[in-house]
C-alpha cells in the first residue's frame, strides 16, 4: 500500500536507499520529504508500474532535493479526486527524474506544482520529465506556483527511456532557465495554453522537436542549439539577451530554426553561428544591438524593421534573403550587412538604409519609392545580368530626392586617351547603377556605368533615373525633338574627378530624329553640350545601342 508521510513528520533520507515499488503504490505526502547528498529515494518499480508522489491540499506538503537522488516511477501530482493540491517544492542540488515507467492519471500532470501556497524553486541540479500521460487531458509539466524562482538550471524533457512518438507538454507560468529536449526516441516538447520565457539555453538533441503549435510565442534570453526539427512551429521568437545573469548579452544561434515572426533585441548581440540558418514565415524585427549572420542566410517571407544593425562577416554569402511571394517592406534606418532580392512581386523600402554589404538581385524589383539607398565601398550590386524585371527601381518621376548612392574610392590615376571608351586603360574602377523607374504603370530599365580613373576625395556619387521629359523643356515644338528620359546625379566630397557615366535609355523615350541628339547636362543652372567628331573619334549618344556619354575631366563636384 501507499506510505504516508503526515504533517507532523518527515522523510529525510541523508545517506544509503529507500525504496518504495508495488503497483499502484507511492507516497502520500503532507509532510516533509528531502533527501541529501548520498540519499537516494527510489521509486522505480519497473517498466509500465505505477508509483506516485500525490502530495495533499493542505499545505504542508513539502519536496526538498539538496543532494543525491529523487527517482519517481510515475507522477508528482495532486490526488486525483481533489484539484485543490499544494507542493512546496525545493530544489538545491541533486538529481530528480519522473514518469520513469507510467502517468496513467490523464487529467493531473506528470509533474505539477500549482493554486495558492504553493512554491517552485529550482537553483541547483538536474530536474528530467520522462513521458507524457496517458490520454492526457492536462499539460505534462504544470508550473503555476503562486511562487517561483528559478537560475540557472535545466529542465529536461525526455531521455532514453521516454517512448516513441512522445509529446510532451509544457504550460509553465513563471521562467524557466534552460530547457533541453533529448532521447533516443527523439520526443516533442510542446506548449500548452501559453507562451514560455527562459533565462538561459533552448537546446534541441538529434530527432527531438520544440512545437509552439503556431500560437504561442518564445523567449529566449541564451543561447538556441537545435539538432533537431529545424520549425520551432512559434508564433513569434523573441531574442532578448541580457548582461545580468543567468542570461548573456552575447547570444548564439547553432543550427536551423525556422519560426512565425523574429523579434531580435538583445542588450549586445545575436550570431548564428557556422552552418546555421534562419527562417522566418512571417516578419523579422531587429530592435537592438546587432543581428550578426556569420555568413549564414536569414530568409525572410514577410516585412523587416531594422531599428538597430545587421551585420554581414562575409561578403559574399549569407545576409537576408527576402523571398517571399508578395510585396516585402523594409522599415526603420538601421544598418543593414549583404541582402538579397528573390520575391517576382518586390522588395521596397519605407525609409532610407545603407549597406556595407553587397545586395543580390536575384529575382524581381527592389523599389526604393521615395527613398535612399546607399552602398559603402565594398558593397557592390550582384545578380546580373539587369532588366526591367530586375532592378533597383524608383517612382520615376522628377526632382526626386532620395536613389542610388555609391561611395567611392579614393583612387590615383592617369587621364584616358580616349575618355570616351570605356575600354581605355585609365579606366580602372567601374560600377553599374542598375536603376530603373517603376510607376506601377511604367517599368523601364534605365541604367548608369561609371568609369572612373582618378579621385583624390573619395566621397560619393547618387543617380536617379526619371522616365520623364526634363522639366525645362516645356515648350509643345521641344516636346518632340528631347528623349523623354534623363538621370539625375548629384556627387559629394569627389575631387580631381575624372570618369566617364554612360547612360542607357529605352527606344521609346525617343522623339524626333534620333541621329541628331546631342548628350547635354544640366549644372548650377547651365546646359553644357557634348559634341561628337569623327577626329578625335567621340561618340556621345550611340543610337544603336541606346545610350549616352558624359565624361569628366580632372573636376571638383560637390553636388
């Protein structure tokens, strides 16, 4: 039969084995039990047996593990006519395993602490939930203490002795420190009724799966090691690492994950580390310190607010992919590290970014509307070749404020020969702005080379292409003998400038007689006019190929 442990008493097992087995038997608890370093309290009965901690409503019921061995065979729980159980429970040290061999009682937990007078406090040892209930009707670990306090300690769910296709559930009222989902039979550890936080790690064996049954959300305040089941299947996934212990500042993610929605926002920073991707079904939110991908793709479904930074440490691969089937929007001003473009609808921004790293147009437009994009030095724009379908697009319409901006080099070089060519030597450094304009109406793809041989000053140069007459043509007669196209350049900080910008315009901006254009720019208010001449050889509007030439001699722009 059952042995019972009554308020006015206790079990402290200090040194050396009690045992209790027999089917169907346990403790009956509404005192004291402990056990100490050296003790040892089996309740092992053997595979399938029934052997239960039920702990009574009237609060004197008390667990204190400070050492050595707590094995249950089955349930710590209430009685199973009286929802109304109080557990004190005390861990130190030591460890504690239950539901080794059974949890036939489907409507209590396998192990639960619950209602008003109860305690959870958990800084020391190890702390395992072995199965879920049969037919259970109630979460397998059930915590809503009326107090809890845990550090830094691990909670785990399933080992080699869990049955296959195991889920367990987790509804837990308070934070945990960390949680490790592992055995052989590979079990699922799944939220019921609420979201969980923890103060420490989520680590995922070989086979085991986290599930967030699409409702619920995750904090994670650590590290994420998933060997597992790549869908962590949350709502949303919040990164909020903190300097005070038990968590960290500096988070790492090993392995896949795939989740709802991404909230970044540790005190420091988040790094996946190698062979390790993200992916994100709905949006991605970096709210603080910084998002480094270590070389590894995030991809992206939804829209991202970028409040803080991410960071590229490889230019030439990984960064966020957006890849979606719909339009994705960019918000907020941060810094971002390598993208790439793979959405046939598009990518746009609301708000200007930079990039340090390169952009990959692999797939579709990326719109800037009305906003800015700046590349640093080493960033280039990958994916070519360009078209209309595949481009960095903006409205197109005129005097637009923000574009396309390239900082450039500081680069020491000889004049060109032939600074018309852009296949003279001097030649050295080129860059290809492959902008467009996209009304919603109107796509046109309308691109600028740069050819640059000296510039003493580094700073940057901008273009914004415009699918427009240029605004001072405005007589009717004009009207039809101007392309209906032009580019607006505006250049900071370059001096000594000497390049040359080839720009290219669709057919169908041309009115009148093509072989009579004359390539011409616009600066502080006057027209300056680019002849052709047969000796010395200049070509400055090819009519074959659909672009014009403007070249730069040794010159100070600053705007």
């Amino acid at each position: 039969g059952d042995f019972f442990v009554p308020s006015s008493a206790g079990l402290v097992v200090q040194a050396g084995q009690v045992s209790v087995s027999g089917a169907n038997t346990g403790i009956l608890l509404d005192g004291l039990l402990r056990v100490e370093t050296g003790g040892t309290i089996n309740m092992d009965g053997g595979v399938g047996v029934n052997n239960y901690i039920e702990y009574s409503s009237s609060g004197n019921a008390s667990i204190e593990v400070a050492g050595g061995t707590l094995t249950v065979g089955s349930q710590i729980r209430r009685g199973t006519t009286n929802p109304s159980g109080v557990l004190r429970y005390t861990q130190t040290a030591g460890n504690v395993v239950v539901g080794k061999n059974a949890a036939p009682v489907s409507n209590r937990g396998t192990f639960e602490i619950l209602n008003t007078g109860s305690r959870f406090i958990y800084t020391g040892g190890t702390l395992t939930v072995v199965r879920p209930q049969t037919a259970a009707t109630e979460a397998t670990v059930l915590l809503e203490p009326a107090v809890g306090s845990v550090g830094n300690t691990t909670l785990q769910i399933g080992n080699d002795d869990t049955p296959a296709a195991s889920v367990i559930t987790i509804k837990s009222s308070i934070e945990l420190g960390n949680l490790t989902l592992t055995g052989v039979n590979g079990p699922t550890a799944r939220l019921r009724d609420r979201s969980l936080s923890l103060k420490r790690d989520l680590t995922i064996a070989t086979g085991s799966t986290f599930d967030g049954t699409g409702l619920y959300n995750l904090t994670v305040k650590r590290h994420i090691v998933n060997n597992g089941t790549a869908n962590l299947n949350v709502d949303t996934l919040f990164l909020r690492g903190l300097t005070s212990a038990p968590s960290a500042a500096m988070q790492n993610i090993t392995g896949n994950i795939r989740v709802k929605h991404l909230v970044v926002e540790p005190e420091t920073s988040v790094t996946l580390q190698a062979a390790s991707g993200v992916e994100v079904d709905g949006d991605l939110f970096i709210n603080s310190g910084q998002f480094i991908d270590g070389g590894n793709t995030i991809a992206i479904k939804g829209n991202v607010t970028n409040l803080a930074s991410h960071v590229s440490t490889n230019p030439n691969a990984g960064g966020l992919l957006f890849n979606g089937s719909v339009v994705q929007r960019i918000f907020g001003s941060g810094q971002f590290g390598r993208l790439e473009v793979n959405n046939p609808t598009r990518v746009q921004l609301e708000g200007s970014i930079s990039l340090n790293n390169h952009l990959t147009l692999t797939n579709g437009i990326f719109h800037l509307q009305h906003h800015g994009l700046t590349l640093g030095q080493n960033a280039n724009v990958l994916g070519g070749p360009f078209n209309a379908n595949k481009m960095i697009a903006v409205y197109g319409g005129g005097f637009t404020p923000q574009g396309l901006l390239k900082n450039l080099p500081v680069l020491a070089g000889v004049a060109p020969t032939d600074p018309y060519n852009p296949a003279d030597p001097a030649y050295t450094w080129t860059f290809t702005y492959p902008v467009g304009s996209d009304d919603g109406t109107n796509r046109r793809y309308l691109p600028v080379d740069l050819y640059m041989a000296n510039n003493s000053g580094g700073g940057s140069v901008r273009v914004v292409p415009v699918n427009d007459l240029h605004i001072t043509f405005s007589d009717p007669d004009q009207n039809l003998h101007v392309l209906n196209q032009y580019w607006e350049v505006t250049s900071s900080g370059i001096a000594q400038f000497t390049a040359l910008q080839r720009h290219h315009y669709t057919q169908d901006a041309v009115f009148g007689a093509e072989d009579q254009y004359i390539g011409a720019r616009l600066f502080e208010g006057n027209w300056s006019k680019f002849f052709e001449s047969t000796e010395p050889p200049i070509v400055v509007v090819d009519e074959a190929n659909n672009w014009i030439n403007i070249i730069h001699e040794n010159v100070n722009l600053t705007s």
